[in-house]
C-alpha cells in the first residue's frame, strides 16, 4: 500500500502513519475508500491544524469513517476509525 498520494480538495500531499495504515488493516477499509474519505469527507476542525475528517459510505455498515488528521504543510492521517461519532463542543 501506498503511503502518499496528493489531495485535489486541498492541494497537498496526504500521508499515512504507520499507525494509520495498521487502523485501516485492522478495520477492513481500503486506500480508495481513504483517499474519497480525504476528497469528499466533511472536515471538522479539533484545535488547528488537527481535525476529523468523516464520510459515510453507503458499502458499509460501520459508519461514520472518520481520519484524525493534522493538515499543516501535508494532510498527515494518524489514524482511521469506524462507528465515530461526533461530540458536541462544550
């Protein structure tokens, strides 16, 4: 696999930790399910520059897919979850 394309929707490289890569393993989800999840994911900031991206894929049945991600200079994924759910802000 992979660990680097670029990213269209933000103009930067996208890189996978391995830490990423192992969570995608673990949870059956693809690299071209990864790369639509950065390309047409809705982005949720935490504190800048970290963040959630998230998207529902209508395949699965472990939804939401959500890539905590920090997006400096490159889109870094640290990890790849399933079944994510967002919290209100306090």
């Amino acid at each position: 696999m992979s660990d680097v394309f670029e990213s269209a929707r933000f103009g930067k490289k996208v890189w996978l930790t391995n830490h990423a890569i192992e969570s995608m393993a673990k949870r059956n989800v693809t690299l071209p399910e990864v790369k639509r999840l950065i390309e047409e994911g809705s982005y949720r900031a935490q504190h800048e520059p970290h963040g959630w991206i998230f998207h529902h894929f209508e395949s699965r049945s472990d939804n939401l897919v959500c890539a905590a991600v920090s997006t400096e200079q490159a889109i870094i994924v640290k990890t790849v979850m399933v079944n994510w759910q967002q919290r209100e802000e306090s």
